[in-house]
C-alpha cells in the first residue's frame, strides 16, 4: 500500500479507482454495517 500512496502524486486522477468488485464489497460492507449500527424502528 505505502507503493500506491507514493505513486498517488504522479496520477492526474484526484481519487483513487478501485476495481468494480472491490467496490462492490465496499458498498455492501457499509449496507451491512449501517444495518448493525442504524437504529431499528
């Protein structure tokens, strides 16, 4: 990772792209966390 982060200045892109699968994850780790952490009602 420390690879990236210092390749990271030499990119013109302003965020870093994931792949589609790994983003995928990440967004259903947050559905899955906001489920645990959300109040139910």
């Amino acid at each position: 990772m420390a690879a990236v982060q210092e390749g990271l200045p030499a990119t013109f892109a302003p965020t870093l792209a994931l792949s589609r699968y790994q983003e995928g994850r990440l967004r259903r780790f947050h559905r899955t966390l906001d489920s645990y952490v959300a109040p139910k009602g």
